[in-house]
C-alpha cells in the first residue's frame, strides 16, 4: 500500500533524486549532504580538495544514501562545465543543487574591539580600513561567495529543468538552495565588511533568479538559507555555549543559546528541496536561534 500524500516519509522523501552539493565535504556543506542522502537522494558532493571528499565519502555510513565525491573549483568556469558534463553523462538530470561554497575573506578584528587604536578618530578609523583590505582580497571573496553562484547555477541550469520535466512526482520542481547567511541581512559588520556585503549580493542574487527564471518559463525554484552560528571550517569544529556570542559578533546574543544543529540545517534543505516545498519559491529562510530578531537588520 502506497503511504499518504500527507505523510512524513512521502512529504519529506528524495528518492530517485540527484543532488549536488558544493563545498559539500566540510561543515554545513556535509550536514547538508549527509541530510539528503540520508532521505533517499543520490549526492555529488563537490570542492577543490579531492582528497578531504574521498575521506568523507570512505567514511560514512553506506547504509544511509550514496554519497559520490567530485572535485570542482566553484571559481573556475572550465572546471563548472566540467563537472556539467559529467552529470550530464551519467545522469542526465539534476533535481536538487545546493550552493554552499564560501569562505570569510578579510577581516578587521579592530572594529570589535571598543578601546582599539584605530577607533580613535573618523581619520584613524578611516585609515586603518583602507589599509587593512585590498580590492583584490574583496574580489577573490566575492568570486566564492557572490559570483559561484550565478556561474554554478547558470551551468546546471538546463540538468535542473530536465530534472522537473522529467519527474513523476506530482508537481515537483527542482530546486537551487542558495546558503548565504545572516550576515547578509543584518546591519553589523562583525569585523569582516566584505564577507557581509558578498552574502547581502547573494541573497538579492537568489530574489533575481527566482523572478527571472519563473517569468522565462524555467520549471526551477530558486531559494536561500540563511544560517546563524553553526561549526563550519570558518568558525570551529565544535561551538560550546559559551563561545556561541563570541561568534556571532551581534549587539545582543543568540536567544536559543546555542549553535544550530545538522538537524536544523539539513531539515530546511530538505523541506525546500521535497515534494513539501515545491510551493515555495524566491524565498530565503533564516534558521538562526533568533540572531536577527534580536539585533539590527535589513
């Protein structure tokens, strides 16, 4: 007997669905991945480190998903295409792509500190910024952050319609799943200003594609997840409680008091990326313990 269209297992199921997940070796990127290919999806995890994708892939539970390992260099077009024609031959869709891939760039750890030098004056302040970045250094983290998601999107962008066009499932769409963060949308520069604005960029990019793509007759959504505090490579391993507002740079701590979890994170992708989200489309979800709520946003 075929389960409810209402229940949990068919609401939230992905099987028979290709995945790809980009940075999807290291910290939020794999619990997103461990997620969808726990709930039945096949998952192309991507990053320029074969070697730390081949370990994850080696390392983990066969019994709950597949996960398949594929070196890809989000900023370099020829290295897109290659992995696009690689999906191309072996599956010939996509259902589900996640842009994950980012990195934090530069930083100015003087901003966060009240009796720093170079808070002195509007000149003093003025200068130490200037001098502290480069344009390239804005440049290179953009690229990551802003601009892999336009080029990755774009290229995978025929799979992911093939995907909805060729799908079974009652008014299934496929899915890109954008993770920016919350500092793209609050009015804090938490010591890094171009790591913020390259995550705003990307946020506004989701909205612009979503629209696009839906008035061009394009059959896939376009989402965003913007995460709090969660243990990544760009903040630690592991976040105690009491390092959680150390992290989050925020005017008021997190109200839940704690990181996110791999549950909080995989569970909205996979509600954007199942049957229960194909209504939903051009939105961008913030999972962060009430970050936003508490201190300045957009």
């Amino acid at each position: 007997m075929s389960s409810h269209p209402s229940s949990l297992q068919s609401l939230y199921d992905l099987s028979g669905l290709i995945a790809l997940v980009t940075g999807g070796g290291t910290g939020i990127g794999l619990m997103i991945s461990t997620g969808l290919a726990a709930n039945g999806a096949k998952v192309y995890i991507t990053g320029r480190r074969k070697d730390v994708l081949d370990k994850v892939v080696a390392a983990r539970d066969k019994t709950k998903g597949e996960m398949i390992a594929v070196q890809m260099d989000v900023t370099d077009r020829e290295s897109i295409q290659e992995v696009k024609k690689f999906i191309e031959q072996k599956e010939g869709k996509l259902h589900i792509l996640v842009n994950n891939a980012g990195q934090v760039g530069p930083t100015s750890p003087f901003l966060g500190n009240p009796s720093a030098p170079e808070l002195k004056d509007a000149e003093t302040l003025g200068q130490a910024l200037f001098n502290n970045e480069t344009p390239s250094g804005w440049s290179d983290l953009y690229t990551i952050n802003t601009f892999s998601i336009f080029f990755v999107t774009t290229a995978f962008l025929g799979l992911l319609d093939k995907g909805t066009r060729d799908s079974q499932i009652p008014g299934f769409t496929s899915s890109v799943i954008n993770i920016t963060s919350i500092s793209g949308l609050i009015r804090l520069a938490q010591e890094h200003f171009a790591y913020n604005s390259s995550k705003a960029a990307a946020s506004h990019l989701t909205k612009m594609m979503a629209t696009e793509f839906a008035l061009k007759g394009v059959r896939v959504r376009v989402n965003a997840i913007a995460p709090g505090v969660y243990a990544s490579e760009m903040t630690h391993d592991e976040i105690p409680p009491e390092q959680v507002n150390k992290v989050g740079k925020g005017v008021m701590p997190v109200p839940a008091e704690r990181s996110g979890t791999a549950q909080e994170i995989a569970g909205t992708v996979i509600y954007l990326a199942s049957p229960a989200g194909c209504y939903t489309n051009g939105q961008e979800i913030v999972v962060d313990g009430g970050y936003v709520t508490v201190n300045p946003s957009t």
